[in-house]
C-alpha cells in the first residue's frame, strides 16, 4: 500500500511539474508572440528597415542589463531559498546596485550609436532598470510554485506592450515607450501581488549579506558573459555592415531566437523544482538530459525553418528574400544556444556555481575568436556559421563537464550547489 501511494504521489508530481511548466511557457509564448506577431512587425513598418535595425542593436543592450542583473538576482535567491537564507534587503541592495549601473549602461548605448539625447537618455535609464527588476520580479511566483500568477505576470507585461504600441503610434513615437510601459507594468503588479518590494527593512542587509551577495556577484559574471554573446551578434553586424543587415538577420533567426528566449523561464521551473530535488542526478539521468535536448534541437531546428518561411513571407515580405537563405542555420544555431543553457541549469544543480563561470569563460573566448572575425570578413554568413560553432562547442563543454560530476555524485548524497559552496 505504502509503495502504492508513493507511485500515486510520484505521478502527481509529474502532472503538476508538467502543468507548471505549461503555464511559464504559455506567459513566455504570449508575451514573445505578441512582440514577434504584432510589436516588432509593427516597428519595423513604421520605423523602416535602417531605423529598426538600429533599435534592435540598442535594445539587445537593454537585453544584456536585464539577463546579467536581473536573473543572477533571481537564479540566486531561488538557490539561497532552499537553505532559508534568502532576504529582501540583500537582493534589493544587490538591485540598486544594477540600477545605478544603468545609468551609465544607457549613456554608452546611445553614444555607440551616435544617438544621444536627452529625452532618450532619461527614457532608456528606466527602460534599463525596470527591465531588471522584470527579470528579476518573476522570483516571487517562483518561490511559491505559483505558475499561473507566473503567467499572470508575462500576460500583464504583454498588455503593456500593446498600450505602448499604441502611444508609440499616436501619442510619442519612440520605441522606448513602447517597451517601457510594460515592464514598468511587470513591477506595479509584483509589488501590490507580492512582497519582494515592499515591507520592513527593504535594503537591510541580513546576516548573510556576505554569502548571498557573492552568489549574486558570481551568477553575474556568469550571465554577463551569456548575455553579451546572446545580444552580441546584433552589435557587432551593426557596426559593421548597417542596421539594413541586422534585419536581416533578426528575421532570419526570428522563430530561433523565441526559443532561445524561453530559457529563462524552462530554466527557472528546471532549478524550482531541482532545487527542492533530494535524490541523486546520475549518469544516467544526466544522459537523459543530453539526448532529448539533443532531440529536441533536431525537431526545433526543422519546426523553425519550416514556421520561417510562412511567417517572415506573411509579416516581412519586403525582408523575406534577402534573409530566406539563411533560416536553417541561422534557427540552428540559436535552438543550440537554447538547449546548451538549459543543460548549464542541470549543472547549476549539481555543482558550485563557478563551474557556470568556467563554461561561459571558455565559450565567451570560442565566441570571440569565431563570431568576430568572421562577422568582419563574411557579414551575416560569418556571424550565422560563428555562432554555430560556438554553441555547439558550449553544448558539448557542458556535457563533457556533467558526466564529470555524475561520476563525482553517484557515490554519495547529491547535495544543492550553494550548499557545497559553503
């Protein structure tokens, strides 16, 4: 009876994983169609292909403030949570910290590209910083396994999206605003719904201040360097062919980029729920891993080129035949940047966290010594094969790295990473 109810329980855990895992992709999927299906297109047809160009490289910028900043916060206090040593003080000095950085973040962004005002100096500090704490807003439904606020929360910044469209259109025609109001959106309905902003001893520091605070300072390192080479490829093909070329290949890479952007919120149920895992990750569980990944890249890359064709012919037709050559590859090498992060969540589990910097040290110097040269010499191929090579090399690090680990961690209890770290 008692192995019965455990076989019982067991299922109902699955059920529920997989129907929390529904509800953040559904927010996911909404939020990102949305911008894909009607923002973007929209942008693209009132700005033109130059101007759009332009904004992409400024916003992938904003990309890099809100992954870096806003998700170290995040991923830590979902690992200093299973040990109860996560506070609202630390992560809210950690915050404001991000936020003055900004500051300075916007001022380089709208100089690189020789754009610097003073209405969109002020509009993209806020951009930046409520970009963070979007990233980082999401932790409170985290925390509670509440996944259906979780999508709540992603169909609340999608509404401001399209409220931001619209002003855009008819009230004040700068992109900024378009994306602003929704994630200034994202904090309103975090703060009144949960308490990560507000109560007693907001920027107090606890007593492991010292403790989470390095977690926070090392995930940091680690996603700066993710950020950048995920954002990185829209700069450097600006700089050196035209913002003309970056629509180009913003269109060609559109479907693989949604599912590239979906790792943050597979990887934040992944880590929930691994966190609150007692059992061990074996070789054989981490093989698992490796291969449906592996599956699920094949079947994304071939979803990807197939959906392109349809959908940049109907939203971009005056895009779509100078990026069709590039669909397939273009998609696969972004599907590989996916499914290579979502197995450095796996990794997270089970070792120290300066592994994740290693991996993304060694990728970041793959990426450089691939993506640059080859985006100067070859444009947008160079940048398409570049980027090939250095997420499937990532891919393969990490793998390498966790069948490393297993054979460490069969032998003993699997302890969580920030508890090894102490």
């Amino acid at each position: 009876m008692a192995e019965k109810a455990e076989n019982t329980n067991k299922k109902k855990n699955i059920l529920h994983m997989a129907g929390d895992l529904i509800w953040a992709i559904l927010g996911l999927v909404l939020m990102n169609g949305m911008v894909q299906l009607l923002i973007n297109p929209k942008l693209e047809q009132w700005m033109g292909e130059e101007s759009f160009g332009d904004y992409q490289s400024v916003f992938s910028i904003v990309a890099i403030m809100g992954t870096t900043f806003g998700v170290a916060a995040n991923f830590s206090r979902m690992v200093k949570s299973r040990v109860k040593k996560d506070r609202n003080g630390d992560y809210n000095i950690f915050l404001a910290i991000s936020s003055a950085i900004c500051v300075g973040a916007a001022a380089v962004a709208l100089v690189i590209y020789d754009s610097f005002n003073a209405k969109d100096y002020i509009l993209l500090i806020f951009l930046m910083i409520f970009t963070v704490l979007r990233y980082y807003g999401d932790v409170f439904f985290r925390l509670h396994l509440n996944y259906k606020g979780y999508f709540v929360y992603y169909a609340v910044i999608t509404a401001g999206y399209c409220i931001g469209l619209l002003v855009f259109r008819y009230l004040f025609e700068d992109w900024i605003i378009t994306f602003l109001i929704g994630e200034a959106l994202a904090f309103v309905f975090v703060f009144f719904r949960g308490d990560i902003f507000r109560g007693k001893n907001l920027f107090k520091p606890s007593p492991y201040f010292k403790e989470n605070s390095a977690s926070m300072w090392i995930l940091t390192g680690t996603d700066i360097i993710t950020a950048v080479t995920q954002n990185a490829d829209r700069i450097i093909l600006n700089l050196t062919a035209g913002g003309a070329a970056v629509t180009t290949f913003y269109v060609s890479t559109l479907l693989g980029k949604v599912v590239s952007l979906l790792t943050t919120p597979l990887n934040g149920v992944m880590i929930g729920y691994l966190e609150k895992y007692d059992g061990k990750i074996t070789k054989k569980i981490f093989s698992v891993f490796v291969f449906a990944l592996l599956g699920l890249a094949i079947l994304a890359t071939l979803a990807c080129y197939v959906a392109s064709i349809i959908f940049v012919k109907i939203f971009y037709p005056n895009v779509f035949e100078s990026a069709k050559e590039y669909f397939f590859f273009a998609n696969a090498g972004q599907v590989f940047f996916f499914i290579s992060n979502c197995l450095m969540t796996v990794l997270l589990r089970m070792a120290n966290e300066k592994y994740q910097m290693g991996v993304n040290i060694a990728y970041a110097v793959v990426y450089a010594a691939a993506v640059v040269p080859l985006t100067i010499k070859y444009q947008i191929w160079g940048l398409v094969w570049g980027l090939m090579i250095a997420n499937i090399f990532k891919f393969v690090l990490v793998s390498v790295i966790g069948y490393t680990k297993t054979d460490k961690d069969d032998g003993e209890k699997n302890i969580p990473a920030a508890e090894k770290a102490e």
